[in-house]
C-alpha cells in the first residue's frame, strides 16, 4: 500500500464483518445505471432488458480491498441466449474515502465518481485503435450516501486478470522428466504487452493539460485479457492528477496501492508507519514507468509477484534470503538490494532477448532520474524502428575538422532496426553502415545514438570539444519536441569499449599449436598511454567555456566517466606515434556541465543533483546515496572532479575490471562479498569503509605495474580535491614518467604502419577484428 489506510477509514469492504460483507454481496440486485455523458463516442451503450447476475448474485465473481466485482449477462428471454455482458464493481470505500471530494469529479461527493471519469479521460487521449488498452468504464450508478457505496459499470474481459492468464500457462514437457516449469510466453506476445502499457502510460501523461496522471496502482490483478481487446488497464481507483500536494507526497496517503509493485516512491512502511523511503522522492509520470516495468518482470518470469518483493506481506514458508530481498530504502538499512539484478528479470535462462531485459531494466531504477520517462512513446515502435529514419544536420560547432558524412550510397543499420547494439540510461545505441550497392562493401560507418532523455532534460545544452581523445560528434538530427528525443550521429569505434577491451584482454587469443594464455594483463606502456589519453581529454574540458574577462576558463564536468563511455578505434594512417596501440577516447557527454557557480556549489537550483551518473565512478563530490541526497556534505564540484574519475577508470584498467569492487556496494551483484571495513565509503562510519583504496590492492598479481603509475594514480583518487594534480599538471608528470624514465618504451614514436621491432612485441595487446572495417563485404 502507498500508506496504511488510517483507522477513521477502515470501514471499506475488507474490514467489514462476514455478515455485512454477504448483504453488500446481494445488493447487487439492484440495477440502477448512469451514462457518461461525455463518453467517447464509440463506445458501447448499456441498453434495457434482462439482465441476470451471473454467477446467482448470492456470490461474487471477485472481491478487492474496497469491493466486489461481479458478471451480469443480458439474456433474451425468448431463447435464452447471451446476448451482452457487463462487469459490476460494487465500490464500498468506507465513510472517509467516500465523503472526500477528491474521489469525485469536480469535488461533488454522489456525483460521477472519478473512477469512471479518469478512465474515460485516459481513452479521450487515446487515438480510436489504441482505447482498446484501457478497460471501458461504460457508466455508474447506485450512489448510496448512508452505506457509503456506489457502482461502476465495466466492460467484460473474457480471459480474466494477469494473474489468470499465468496459471492457464501450459507446463514445459520433457520426456523423462517432470513437468516442473511453466512453459514461456513466445517474446512477439511480451512485446506486444509491453506495447499495449506503454500507450495507456502515455496517455495518461498526456492527461489534465500536460500534468499528467498517475494510476497508483498498476499490478497483474488490474491488467485484464478479453476477446476482441486483447489487453488493457482497468481500476482507475487510486488514479490521481499530480498537482504540487501529490508529487511531494503530502497528499498521497491513503491511496490503495499493491505494496508487490509499489515503487520506491509510493512504498509504505507498515512497521513505522511513514514512508520507506523518506525524503528526496517525488510521484511523476516515471512512476507509472517503474509499476510497467515490474508488471514486465512479472510476466517474463511468470510470477504474479516477484517474490524477491514479497517480504512486506509474506506467507508462510517465505524463503527468499534478506539479501536478495528488494527493500527501496536498502542503502540506508543495509538490508536487501535496492535493485533486481538483470539476470533475474529472466527466469527461462535468456528465452527472451537481453534487450527486452535491458529495457525493463531501465523502468525499474530506483532512481526516478535513470527512469525513461517517454519511454512510453518510444516504445511505440519508435524506440526500435526510429533508426530507418536518417535526418542528418552536421554539427555547426565543429572545432575539430571532423569528417562531413555523405549520402553518396544508402545506409543501412547493423544488426537490423528490430534490434540496437546497445541501451544506456537515456537511449540506445545503434551501428550503421554505407554500402555500396554494386559491390556490396562497406563504405563508411557511424554510430547512431537516439537519445531520450526526458522532458525535463530535452533542452539541455551539452559541447563537444575538438581533441583526438574525445570521441567525434558528426552532427545530430530528428528532433522530436513532442516525445523529447533526438539523434547524435558519432565516429565509429572499432573495439568498442573498455569493458570490451578488458574481456577480450583477459581472454586472451588462441594461436595454432600453442595453448591459449587467458587472464592476461595490460603491458604498461599501454596503460600510460590511455593513463595520458584520458589526461589530454580533461585538459581540452578545462580549457572550454571563457570566464567573464575571457583570461581563464570555467571548464566542463564530464560527470559520468567509467569504462563504458570509454571507446577505442582504429589509429589514423598517418598517426606518427603510438601507432601499436588504438585510440582511446571519451564518449557520452550526457552528463556534462558546465562549471557555473551553481553547479559548482551544488545548489538546489543547478539541478546537478538529477543528473545521470554511473555512482561506482562517482567523486565524492557527485556521490549521492538514495533517499537522503549528497554522500557528503560542504563538498563542491570542480574541474578535479573529473581527475578522480579518470582515476578509477584506471584503477580498473590496472585490475582488469569493469567496475572496482571496493566503490560497487551501491549496487551490489550477486555474491557480492566485499567486507565493510575494506569498501569505498566517501563519508565512512565506525567500522565500515575506506575513503581510499590502499595502493597495495591497486596493485596486485606476482608481475606488479611500476610505483610510478601507482603512486600517480593514487593522487588522482585523493579524496580531497586540493590533493589531487590538475590536468595539465597530471599530463606533464605522465609524459615526464613515459619520455625520461623510459614507461612508454618508444611506443610513442611507433608510427601506423611501421615495423614492430622485436623488443617491442611483448607490448602488444589483444584486439579483436574489427567487424564493419571500410573494405569489408557487408
């Protein structure tokens, strides 16, 4: 429940006795209908006639938390033939929720109740295809003012609830074996389910003039299957327009709320009696998102709730370990994981593809920020199909010279539209190539990344500057103001990133007649040179936005650098140093802000608190903890926020990790096994955590990297950013360290192409081949 309905309303249907319970059972004898009279005008009408309860209205088809449903069929009385039906929701809130003017439209209590009102206004924003989603609430009547009560008429879903559908599931069969799973729903039927909620989400955020609507109560037991509807919403009860007093909360309380798929924001805690997350949280649109999103995981592993969420009412028997609990307030009480692994959203072993998990995923962030919030639209085949469309303005700011494209040959996505190469927490991400149609080669590639990032993030500026080490933006095209996502237009990386490169390093490479020589480490001239690589693109950062004066710089917060927005590509031919190794660049300025006053004091009204962030990798002047805001207090960003990032990147890179296990508490994997006293705490308690990680752990393994690099890295992670060296100052120390005390190894003056002298091949590194190389068969 969003809040534990207090004691003066606890005379709701639930918490009546037996015999009360029987007599609002059979007063379903009286039909006593009321038309909307602004309906849609293609839906049904409610006519006269013979109308039977079916089953003998003695009993009741279902009862809920605030009443009874219950099947009346239309009989002629001449054949007795079925020839309409209709669901009756007798509503019995109880005295309180009745009398509240908020559950009646326009605040007349016995008038339309707002049930019926908000169901017919979600379909009015509806195109006439799409109202198939959302149940039709065909009319109300009954009102009782003494009793409390009233009627809602509904559409009949044939095949039932969610619930239903899963236990009508067929079982796998194996011969020889028991039949112990039940067998999963084909993925075209996932899809479409999943479509079919993201058009009522929508519609509902299109409600009230743009403010938008939250349903409050989205689970399997409201999500209805009939015959010529497929799938649709239905219990618009705890429905509420979100002025000021519903997003804060303050007026949230006593709405019913399935407590199995409340988010973060709506969870109650029954105990304590407040909410389980305190503060910093707020209802929007994006809550219907997280409630979509764990109806998704529900019906891919088949569960009517995810057991892992079950904790707050368990039955007898309840066996999930704390640990794999999912409590929204986990990184306050260490109790449980504040978030569903992946792996877990997909029971039958990857039958479904990783992109539907990474899309669900990205509904159930705790983080109302990481939270798509037109996800709805986008799924509305234009997440995945919007690729076909190739709008294409070249970037006017372009200090860099980069490369102008061409539409000399068509271009065509890899691997097909239906499918990207990868998502992240504002978009996915997407491979095209230029072919050649008389020969069929490649051409030409480029990376398309189709941002959604939010209404409230849409107009962001964000720059990119020209460096070798900052990843090439060609250009950025179909702007959609009114789904707020856009496209960027990239380079293309051959390798691409460096959690790519750390597996296909520790894999190591199979050669004919040898064995294979997996877990195999960086050679050091490497790491210097991505060590000097990701120092000269936090120079070129420093160096952009002139300060009033224009004597010195304000600079650019990346503000979200980890290996994932680091990528490698080919060196150019005519690269005349380095030539053994690929270019390391830094991607996704998302993030990226530009270091006013505001955003450097971390004030409310810079709005640096919501920007996405990968909190592994986070300083601790951008660390944030769920619920109660900044890690650590009186700390201000500066341009030495992203010298600590580039410090854990390498951290990593020394380790051969995509994330560094002592900072990863945040959001723990499975087995995670990190004891208090030895993890990253940026503000640590008595007995748990280190603000820094001891240099002996950067540096493990029988064949050690040099103190130098260490030592150098470990002043990037000081946790005091007047203790750590400034980009220029870090760059001259790198190349001081590479050129006179010999840590390159001349690698640096290795040009593309040259011959590797013998000495030098000890310093290679694994590579994989690129898959879309200009000159290739497409």
């Amino acid at each position: 429940m969003a809040a534990p309905v207090p004691p003066a309303m606890r005379f709701g249907f639930m918490h009546l006795t037996a015999v009360a319970q029987q007599r609002v059972k059979r007063a379903f004898r009286n039909w006593r209908f009321v038309r909307p009279p602004w309906q849609p005008e293609d839906q049904r009408s409610i006519t006269a006639g013979d109308w039977v309860a079916v089953p003998p209205s003695d009993d009741v088809l279902a009862t809920g938390g605030e009443g009874v449903v219950h099947l009346w069929c239309k009989i002629d009385p001449q054949t007795s033939v079925i020839i309409d039906r209709v669901i009756v929701k007798q509503v019995v809130p109880g005295a309180a929720r009745f009398l509240m003017p908020r559950n009646w439209r326009n605040g007349n209590v016995g008038g339309e109740p707002m049930e019926c009102y908000q169901m017919n206004l979600v379909q009015a924003q509806m195109s006439q295809r799409d109202r198939q989603h959302i149940v039709d609430c065909l009319g109300w009547g009954g009102i009782d003012s003494r009793l409390w009560r009233y009627k809602l008429y509904m559409e009949y879903c044939v095949y039932g609830d969610l619930n239903m559908i899963m236990r009508q599931q067929k079982n796998q069969r194996h011969t020889g074996r028991s039949r112990k799973f039940k067998r999963a729903w084909p993925e075209p039927f996932i899809w479409y389910m999943f479509r079919s909620l993201a058009r009522a989400c929508l519609a509902m955020e299109k409600t009230y003039n743009g403010t938008g609507m939250v349903h409050g109560d989205l689970q399997a037991g409201n999500f209805f299957f009939g015959e010529e509807n497929p799938d649709q919403f239905a219990d618009f009860g705890s429905a509420r327009e979100i002025p000021p007093n519903v997003k804060d909360r303050s007026d949230m309380g006593a709405d019913p709320c399935c407590p199995e798929y409340a988010p973060p924001e709506l969870a109650w805690d029954l105990v304590n009696d407040t909410w389980e997350v305190p503060a910093a949280m707020h209802v929007s649109g994006k809550t219907n998102i997280y409630q979509i999103g764990m109806l998704m995981a529900c019906a891919m592993r088949l569960e009517p709730s995810l057991p892992e969420n079950n904790w707050r009412l368990a039955s007898p028997g309840y066996s999930v370990p704390l640990g794999e609990q999912l409590h929204h307030n986990a990184k306050l009480t260490g109790q449980g994981v504040q978030e569903l692994p992946k792996r877990k959203l997909n029971y039958y072993n990857g039958v479904h593809p990783k992109y539907g998990e990474d899309l669900i995923h990205l509904c159930i962030q705790p983080d109302m920020a990481a939270r798509f919030l037109s996800l709805p639209a986008a799924l509305q085949r234009a997440l995945k199909t919007a690729f076909h469309n190739w709008l294409l303005v070249p970037a006017a700011f372009n200090p860099g010279g980069h490369r102008a494209l061409t539409n000399t040959h068509p271009w065509r996505p890899i691997p097909p539209a239906n499918d990207v190469l990868a998502t992240g927490g504002e978009g996915i991400v997407h491979v095209w190539c230029q072919v050649d149609p008389a020969t069929q080669l490649i051409t030409d590639r480029v990376v398309v990344k189709q941002v959604i990032p939010g209404q409230a993030r849409y107009n962001t500026a964000r720059t990119w500057v020209g460096n070798n080490h900052i990843l090439s933006c060609l250009g950025y095209g179909d702007m959609d103001s009114i789904n707020f996502r856009y496209k960027l237009y990239f380079g293309y990386c051959d390798h691409g990133n460096m959690k790519t490169m750390i597996e296909v390093q520790k894999n190591g490479k199979r050669r004919r007649d040898k064995k294979t020589k997996p877990n195999l480490k960086w050679p050091e001239p490497f790491l210097w040179y991505l060590f000097r690589s990701l120092a000269d693109a936090c120079l070129a950062m420093e160096g952009v936005y002139p300060a009033p004066g224009g004597v010195l710089t304000r600079g650019m917060l990346h503000g979200d650098l980890h290996p994932g927005n680091i990528v490698f590509t080919e060196p150019a031919a005519t690269a005349t140093s380095f030539g053994l190794y690929p270019v390391p660049k830094v991607s996704d300025f998302g993030s990226s802000r530009k270091l006013t006053n505001g955003v450097r004091g971390r004030t409310a009204g810079s709005g640096i608190l919501n920007d996405p962030m990968f909190l592994a990798f986070a300083p601790p002047e951008l660390s944030t903890l769920a619920g109660v805001g900044w890690e650590v207090t009186n700390m201000r960003v500066s341009k030495k926020s992203n010298i600590y990032q580039i410090g854990l990147v390498m951290a990593a890179a020394i380790r051969r990790m995509a994330v560094v296990p002592e900072n990863n508490w945040r959001n723990p994997p499975a087995g995670y096994n990190v004891a208090p006293a030895d993890q990253l705490h940026h503000n640590p308690g008595p007995g748990i955590g280190v603000q820094q990680i001891p240099a002996h752990k950067m540096n493990p393994g029988p064949k050690k990297y040099s103190n130098a690099l260490i030592n150098l890295v470990m002043t990037c992670l000081s946790p005091a950013p007047a203790q750590r060296p400034t980009a220029a100052a870090l760059l001259a120390e790198i190349d001081r360290e590479g050129v006179n005390h010999g840590r390159y190894k001349n690698t640096n003056t290795l040009a593309v192409g040259a011959a590797i002298p013998a000495a030098m091949k000890e310093y290679r590194i694994q590579k994989t081949r690129p898959p879309y190389a200009v000159g290739r068969r497409f």
